[in-house]
C-alpha cells in the first residue's frame, strides 16, 4: 500500500469551531461542494483553576453531494462542530519551503451539543416522479408538496418518505 492509500484509508472524528465562512461550490460535473476551515484548540488546567491555551490546529473541512448542500444551510463561522471523515495530508512548496496542508473528506458533520443546542430537520428527497396514470392523477393542482415521496399522498414536505432510508433505496445518500 502507497503512503498515499494509507493516509486517505485514515478516518478521524475533529471537533472544534467553524473557522471560515462556508464557500458553496460544485465540481467539474455539477456535484455540490462545501469546503471551510475548522480550528480546534487545545487546553489544559494551569493548576491554579484557570486554564492554559495549548495551541490550534487548523484543518481545511471538504464536503460534498447532500452533506454539503445541508452543511451550507446549517452552518455559520463561529459554531462549534463535530467532523467525522477521510484525512487527507498534501504536502506543498511555499517561501518559506515544505508546508503542510491537513483536510478532512467530510463524511459527517454535526453540531457539537455540548456547548449549544440544535433542532433536526430531517431533509426529504423527491422520489422519481409518478406517471400520468397513477393513482391519484395530477397532483399539481391539490396542493400536494411537490417534495413528497412514493405512498406520501397528501403528506407535506416533512412527513414524506425518504426515498434513501428505504429498502432499495439509493445506498449511498452522498
């Protein structure tokens, strides 16, 4: 195994503060990206009840597909977060010789509850959509959330099947 294969095979969990605005973006073939920086700073007990500020790692966060359209609508510079994901370290020249750039292939991003509290919302995904001759007709004109999944009838948006979380459905929702 290359020494690249090993370090892109490492998974690591980061918690810490959103650095960075987000910067939305989108590959060469349309895929969504979110990519920004996260701080994580390091203390320890100064042995007279204060504390100690032991040093920051900076850690460039990449996301993409799902993930990053829903890590665009829910995060702001400042909040703290959770990161699991593929660390990925690039070596690369600058004036001042080898630096280091240390990023983190997002595979999930959360909020870090320990310092705050988050309300979930869970984001449905608009299934395939029905023939003319279905059950049901157009549903255009009902007043039927058009974010509704398969046997959702007239459910709204946040009532609607997941067409991922299905049997069969898409494996992979990134």
């Amino acid at each position: 195994m290359s020494r690249e294969e090993q370090i892109m095979a490492d998974t690591i969990t980061v918690l810490g503060n959103v650095a960075s605005d987000p910067d939305r973006g989108a590959t060469a073939t349309g895929i969504p990206t979110l990519s920004f920086r996260m701080a994580t700073n390091h203390r320890r007990p100064d042995g007279a009840g204060g504390w100690i500020d032991a040093g920051t790692n900076w850690f460039e966060i990449r996301a993409y597909r799902a993930l990053a359209e829903n890590a665009e609508a829910s995060l702001t510079k400042g909040d703290a977060v959770v990161v699991v994901g593929r660390l990925k370290l690039r070596e690369w020249e600058g004036k001042e010789g080898k630096r280091l750039n240390v990023e983190i292939e997002a595979e999930s991003i959360g909020p870090d509850l320990r310092r705050g509290r988050s309300v979930y919302h869970r984001v449905s995904h608009q299934a395939p959509p029905r023939g003319e001759g279905a059950a049901g007709g157009d549903r255009g004109a009902s007043g039927a959330s058009a974010g509704a999944g398969p046997g959702s009838g007239d459910q709204d948006a946040d009532t609607a099947v997941d067409s991922w979380a299905m049997p069969g459905g898409d494996a992979t929702p990134f």
